[in-house]
C-alpha cells in the first residue's frame, strides 16, 4: 500500500487518505454467498475458514494456495 501510494498507482481506486485511518484495523473481508428465502437461509457453496488457526490450517495444508496469492498480487503490483 505504501509503495501503490508512493507511485501514485490507482488514485482513481484508492483513496489514500482513507485507508490511512484503518491502517491499524487489521481483518480481513470474507465473502460467502446465501439462498435466503421465507423460511430461512441456505449456505451456496462449501464453508470457507473464518478463524486465524482455520486459515492457517488450510494454508499449510495447501501451500500451492500461498503460491497462487502470491502470484496474483504480483500481477497486480505490475
């Protein structure tokens, strides 16, 4: 972020300013998505982990996952 900023890559995205208020929040944004109807709601899709300890079990356990993060940060980072 720091470097994006630097460079003044994205400002028409990012609003640097902004994101300097959260930049001690930490977190992350986890997206699932739910058929919900009249009487209740129903999961789309597996689960996925929402504990530190579940998503570094599932990173460890599958390391190519790592590799493919990495790989597309590195696309957008130019």
């Amino acid at each position: 972020m720091d470097r994006w900023r630097a460079e003044n890559r994205f400002p028409a995205f990012i609003d640097y300013a902004a994101v300097e208020g959260w930049r001690n929040f930490g977190g992350i944004r986890i997206e699932e998505d739910f058929a919900i109807n009249e009487t209740g709601s129903r999961l789309l899709g597996k689960p996925i982990p929402k504990t530190v300890d579940a998503v570094e079990a599932l990173a460890t356990a599958n390391p190519d996952l790592t590799a493919n993060t990495q790989s597309r940060i590195d696309k957008i980072d130019g």
